[in-house]
C-alpha cells in the first residue's frame, strides 16, 4: 500500500471524482461503486481491495487502480467528432499536461479497442520518465465515454509487474463499467 500512496502524484490526472462506496459479495467478486454527479457506476472485480486516503485510488491483487472522470465537453471541438476522436483529443491534452509536469515529452502509445458490450474505449501508456520513479515502469490508461462522460481507469507497472498483464486488469475492470441504480442489487446480478 505504501508504494500505491508514493505513485499518487504520477497517477494524478486532470479529473474528478465525487465519492466511492463498495459492495463486497459473497461470491468473493466485489464492486467498486463511484457517483458522478446524481449517478453511480460500478466496476466488479475479484480479490482483495484496500483504499487509500484518495477517494479515486485503490491496490487491487498488487495493482494499484485509480478511476478518472471528465466532463467530455471540455475536449469536444465541435459536434462533428466521433467519441474515438473526441478520446483523441482528451489523451493528446493529458499528454501536454502530463509532459510539463515531468519537465519532458512522454512518448505516448494509444490503441483502439472494443469492450464486451462493443464499444470502443482507447488504451495507453507511456514510459515512466528515468528518475522519476525507479519502482515504476510504465503508466497504463483506458478510457471510455459514458454519455457525457469520459471515464478511465488507470494503473502503474511496477517493476517486479507484467506490463501484459496490467494492461489484461485494466482492460478486465473497464470491461465490468456499469451504471447503477440500485447498488443493492449487485451481487444479484
């Protein structure tokens, strides 16, 4: 847990988050509940979870998770775009901001791909910039648009991690994203 709370400031994007519950199952699966504005979303995963002092952030199985949430107006340059081009346009701009604050440029890689329900979401990652944090490898991302939102989840690669295999966890929690409206029902499911 300690290395999740040091990897806070590189997981530190632009977004917001406005509160988190979780819904533990007898099954062992869990839920990850977040409320955006009046509404909640939930991502389900299996295992043993710990939260931090960041309502966004928590270590999952030795994998740190942080879940991202903005308003996709900000990155829409007009009406004419595609949800992929609008995701684009908000990695390019974390991208910006991210390179000032490593005092570098992040050579960012992006990949299109489909979840279960088949809709697109953009992965990607860049390499952690050298002496910035010896523990950590690279920075990995998904993001996805849900209505007015564009969601993410991100994690780092430790060292002593899989870059494939942080990269399957991101993925499977994205796959799980859900709108809730009963949270009680859950684990019915």
């Amino acid at each position: 847990m300690k290395r999740t709370l040091i990897l806070f400031f590189f997981l530190l994007l632009t977004g917001s988050t406005w509160g988190q519950s979780f819904k533990d199952c007898e099954s062992g699966r869990f839920f990850w509940i977040f409320k955006v504005g009046e509404r909640n979303f939930a991502v389900s995963m299996e295992g043993i979870y710990q939260t931090s002092e960041y309502q966004n952030l928590i270590s999952v199985n030795r994998y740190a998770l942080q879940h991202l949430v903005v308003d996709k107006s900000s990155f829409r340059q007009d009406d004419q775009g595609t949800e992929m081009e609008l995701l684009i346009a908000y990695v390019l701009s974390e991208t910006e901001y991210l390179s000032l604050q490593f005092g570098r440029e992040l050579d960012v890689q992006m990949e299109k791909v489909r979840l279960s329900d088949g809709s697109e979401a953009l992965t990607w990652n860049y390499a952690m910039p050298e002496g910035m944090n010896e523990n950590v490898k690279n920075q990995l991302y998904v993001n996805l648009i849900r209505d007015e939102y564009i969601i993410g989840f991100a994690s780092p690669q430790f060292s002593d991690q899989n870059f494939e295999k942080v990269s399957d966890f991101l993925m499977d929690v994205a796959d799980t994203l859900v709108e809730v409206e009963d949270v009680d029902s859950l684990c019915n499911e």
